[in-house]
C-alpha cells in the first residue's frame, strides 16, 4: 500500500524485452536505502516488486547511482503505461507505507486501473491545470475534490467531465481536471509530460468497493461493466428498514465480590 508522494525520481537504465514481459532497471537511491529482495516499490504507480538490487556502497555506471531490477508481466504492460517506458526516461517511484506513517496523500495499492491521456494544460498563476481524458467507465469512480492517483501521485480531482453522450461531439471521453503546484511540477514525473502522454490511472479504492457491493442492489451482476451510482439514492430509499431488537430493560448495577462499593 502507498499514499502517492512521490520519494525520489528515479531514472531508467534498461528495459529488457521478454517474450511475454518485461524487465526494467532504474536508477534511484533513496528508496533503496532499506530495500532487500521481494520488496515493493511503486514505479509511476505500478507496484513492482524487486528481484536484484546493486550491493551497498556501489553504483551502476548507467546511471552514476545504485540501481534495481523488477520484472513486469503481461498483464501490467496491458493494463498500465510502462510498456512505452525506453531508456533515460525519469519515473516516480514511492516505498510501501508503514502503518506509524503520516497518509499524506491517499491510500494508493498500485492497481492501476487504466491510461489516460493529457488533453490539455493550462498554466493558473503559480500552478497548472491539467485535463485527462478516462477510458471508458472509470469517470463513475471520479467525484470533485476526491481523490485519484495520476502515475502514482495522489492528486485532488476539481472537476469531472462526462463524455459527450448524444453531443455532435459524442467521441469525446470524460475527462477531469487536476491542479499541479510547484512541488508537484519539480518533484515528479507530471512537470514535463506533455499534451497526448499516456499516464496511469488508480482510481479511490473505496469507490470500487462500494460500487461492487451496491451491484446486486442495482440489478446487476457485477459492477465492472458500469453500475450506475448514481441509483444509489433510489436504492437505498427502496431497503426495507432492519428489524429492531428488544432491548431489556436495565436496572440498578449491584458490585458483589471483594472490594465492592470501595
């Protein structure tokens, strides 16, 4: 489990090809600071675990500083944006939390749960607004001043943009906004990715959970192909209330025993 504040950019030396995955070595240090084999470590909000690391006091000559290794399956390059990673590219990465941690940001397991792309960025004063398109469905789980992570940075959602439905336009996605002050612009990845960057996407995971739950109640048989919570109002007014348990009634509390009325 993460909170999405990001620890260190880290740099890729490698990205080594397999015939269904892949391997990829970054170059970092802080995060290697108490890592040991099997440990996590988010990359861009994927939660990789560590297969080697470079021995304490040495450096991989790729990068100047100590690297690890971390395999990636199939499934994640489908589902994820580290696919189009190449060498020299920078990426967030972020240490498990600890349970005596502060949360900072919000709870992130690094389960992505799809790519967005950035559609547009605006420069507001001190900060930037940035708009990403969703693939489809994910909007549902997106409310305003909610919580998303964008590749692994906990970020607060201003707006939610529904896809244009029956518009001219009908082919737009829903999108949201972001803003990304001057701390999240130098100490991450988002600083410099530009319009059309695919980025990943963790959505709250409280969100799924609620809507997986509420499924049967909406008339479905299962929440992932778009249960609509919005019904969750007329759902619930329809429950029948639970039933009440007597309670007996209570009198005078007598001690008995040694030490009684002292």
């Amino acid at each position: 489990m993460f909170t999405g504040i990001v620890e260190e950019l880290g740099i890729v030396a490698a990205v080594t090809e397999h015939a269904a995955a892949a391997e990829l070595t970054i170059g970092c240090s802080a995060v290697l600071e108490d890592v040991r084999h099997g440990a996590s470590i988010a990359v861009n909000g994927v939660c990789l675990t560590v297969t080697s690391f470079t021995p304490a006091g040495e450096v991989d000559p790729r990068t100047g500083t100590p690297v690890f290794t971390a395999d990636v399956m199939l499934e994640t390059l489908r589902r994820s944006a580290l696919g189009g990673l190449t060498t020299g590219d920078r990426v967030n990465l972020e240490r498990p939390v600890r349970l005596a941690d502060r949360l900072g940001g919000h709870l992130v397991q690094g389960h992505v749960d799809g790519v967005g792309t950035i559609v547009d960025r605006a420069p507001d004063e001190h900060w930037e607004v940035v708009r990403i398109a969703l693939p489809a469905g994910l909007d549902r789980f997106l409310v305003e001043k909610g919580s998303v992570a964008v590749d692994g940075v906990s970020l607060t959602v201003v707006e939610v943009t529904p896809a244009s439905g029956g518009s001219p336009r009908a082919d737009e996605p829903a999108t949201f906004t972001v803003s990304l002050i001057p701390t999240t612009l130098t100490e991450t990845t988002l600083g410099s990715r530009q319009v059309g960057a695919a980025v990943n996407l963790e959505v709250d995971v409280v969100a799924k959970y609620v809507e997986k739950l509420a499924a049967p109640a909406l008339g479905r048989s299962s929440a992932v192909p778009g249960a609509d919570l919005g019904q969750l109002p007329d759902v619930v007014g329809r429950l029948e209330p639970a039933p009440a348990f007597p309670v007996p009634p209570t009198g005078p509390v007598v001690l008995e025993g040694k030490g009684a009325g002292r």
